[in-house]
C-alpha cells in the first residue's frame, strides 16, 4: 500500500515538473501562484453595489466577491451577452445587470433609476471600475479621437455618475463608499498618453472628493493595480492559477483578478472606514522601478 502510495506521488512529481519546464519552454518562466482569500463572512451583508465595467475582468471579480459577501450587485457594461454570461457565472439571484456605456453622459439619470430599482434602492456603494487603455504613445504621437476615447470613458463618464449618485446620497443623508479603480500608471507620471493621464486625474479626483465628502458620510478611495490578468492586457490568455509569470514585474508574476477583489472587499468593508482618499497601490512592486 505505502509502495503504491510512493509511486502515485512521485508520477504526480514528475507529471508536475513536465509542466513546469513546458511553461518554461512556452512562456518563458513558471511562477505557480497560490491565491488566498479571506473567507466569505457577510461583510457586505444588506448593501446594494453598483460596479461600472462589471461584466469581464478585475470588475467582474469585485461584483463576486462583493455578492459572495452578502451584497446585491448592479454591474453595468456595453455587451449585453458578455453581461449575460458574468450574470449566470457568479451568484445570479444577487447580481444585475444593465447595458450602460459609461462616456453617455445623457444616460446617467435613467441608468441610475433603473439600478436603484433593480437593486431595492439606491446603491450604497460604487466601484467605478469601468476604464479602457489607450496604448502607450509619446505625447508627440497622441491621437485626439483616441484621446477623446479614453478621457470620456476613464474620466468624464466616471465624474458625472460619481455627482449624480452623491446628490442623490446627500439629499437622503445616506452614508455610502466609492471606490475608484484607477492604474499604477497614474503613479508614474504622464508618460503613456491618456490613459496615464486619466489615471493620474482619477488619483487627484479620489484625493479631492473623498476630503470634501468625508464630514458628509461618504467615504472615497481607490486601488492602483499592476499588470492584471485580464483581457485588456497585451499578454494574453493567460491562465494565473496555471503559471503567473511576467518577467516585468518586481514579483515576477501577474496579479490575478480576485487579488484586486479581495483588496476591495476589505476597503469597502466596515473594518477600513477610516481610510479617506487614498489610493492604495497594488502592483506586486511595479511602480517602485521607475
Ligand atoms: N488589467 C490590468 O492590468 C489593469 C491594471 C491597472 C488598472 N486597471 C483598470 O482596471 C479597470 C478594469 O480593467 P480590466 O483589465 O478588468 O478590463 P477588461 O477586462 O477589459 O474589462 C473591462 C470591463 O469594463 C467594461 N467597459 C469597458 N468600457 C466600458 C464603457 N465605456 N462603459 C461601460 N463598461 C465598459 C467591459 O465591458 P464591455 O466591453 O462590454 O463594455 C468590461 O466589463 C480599468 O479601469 C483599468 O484601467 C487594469
């Protein structure tokens, strides 16, 4: 019996070492990942969620994670199939969704409505999550629709929803968090383009508004990730539980998305209410090289 035993774990090793060194051949590296999450324990119990940008990536991680914790959730995206799809795969009796394509600012007011309706009320908490990348270009090369793209998407259509819902708030004395998804780009300077520059603005805007709202019961900070393993990143299809590795990065790996997510759920969670307009860099050390 032990014999068999033996032999059993030393195919698993020598099965898990052909892996290894077939990620090393096809990628480059193996860095295996063991992700940890703080178990689910209702911290967000009875709160309705709005996250802009729901349906794929670092949004959809935080809209399960947020459900997992006892919320309901309104996740918002422009493809109603991708929306569709997020719904069915995560908790489908807490989650909603609506197609909203967040640089539409004439939509705000009846998106809002409709997820107040959706939700049983008005959302107590909005991860605006929502963004798009604009390539990596000199100012010298910039592009004005593109420009115009990303500043619509990562900027102004998060600006006008952040007013619109904190009117709402403070005309109900209702005491809510938001959350700005911005990039560790916007730690580096503007030295990409728009996007840089969008997330720079975001960090300002998280830094301003969470000091004007605090004494009024909203409480305003934001995550600056690093790479993350998402579709929008230039190193695709990659699956982080089966080999993380990124060269780049200080850790030498991606970040997964559920790692942003539980960073989240911890800072719109009761136990970081003293936290005010501060920007939480997440970047495995990315930042810190340049
Ligand atoms: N991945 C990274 O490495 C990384 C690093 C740092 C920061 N971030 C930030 O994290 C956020 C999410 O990024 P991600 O990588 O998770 O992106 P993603 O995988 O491409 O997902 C983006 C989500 O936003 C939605 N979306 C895009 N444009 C929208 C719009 N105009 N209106 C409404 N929804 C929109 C997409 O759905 P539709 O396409 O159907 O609209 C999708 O649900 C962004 O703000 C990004 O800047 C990402």
């Amino acid at each position: 019996m032990r014999l068999k035993q033996a032999v059993v774990a030393l195919a698993a090793k020598i099965l898990a070492s052909g892996h290894a060194l077939r990620q090393i051949w096809t990628k480059g590296g193996f860095v295996p990942v063991r992700l940890c999450a703080v178990e689910a324990s209702n911290r967000l119990e009875g709160k309705r969620v709005l996250v802009t940008g729901g349906s794929a990536g670092i949004g959809y991680a935080i809209a399960k994670k947020c459900a997992e914790e006892g919320a309901v959730v309104a996740i918002t995206g422009r493809s109603p199939d991708r929306l569709a799809a997020a719904v069915t795969s995560a908790l489908p009796d807490q989650l909603h969704s609506v197609v909203w394509d967040v640089a539409d600012l004439s939509l705000v007011s009846s998106r809002l409505d409709e997820i107040t309706t959706l939700l049983g009320g008005e959302p107590d908490i909005l991860v605006n999550n929502a963004g798009i990348l604009g390539g990596h270009h000199s100012v010298l090369e910039l592009d004005e629709a593109r420009w115009e793209q990303v500043m619509s998407t990562n900027l102004k259509g998060l600006t006008f929803l952040t007013a619109e819902l904190c009117r709402r708030w403070l005309r109900q004395d209702h005491k809510a968090k938001i959350l700005n998804i911005s990039s560790m780009r916007g730690q580096l300077g503007v030295k990409d383009g728009p996007y840089g520059m969008s997330k720079w603005a975001l960090d300002g805007f998280t830094r301003g508004l969470g000091l004007e709202m605090a004494p009024r019961g909203i409480i305003v900070n934001g995550i600056a990730p690093g790479v993350v393993a998402t579709e929008s990143i230039t190193v695709k299809n990659v699956d982080v539980e089966s080999n993380a590795f990124f060269r780049s990065a200080p850790l030498g790996r991606l970040c997964a998305p559920f790692e942003v997510a539980e960073l989240a759920v911890f800072m719109l969670s009761g136990a970081a209410d003293y936290m005010v307009g501060q920007t939480i860099v997440f970047d495995g050390g990315y930042s810190l090289k340049n």
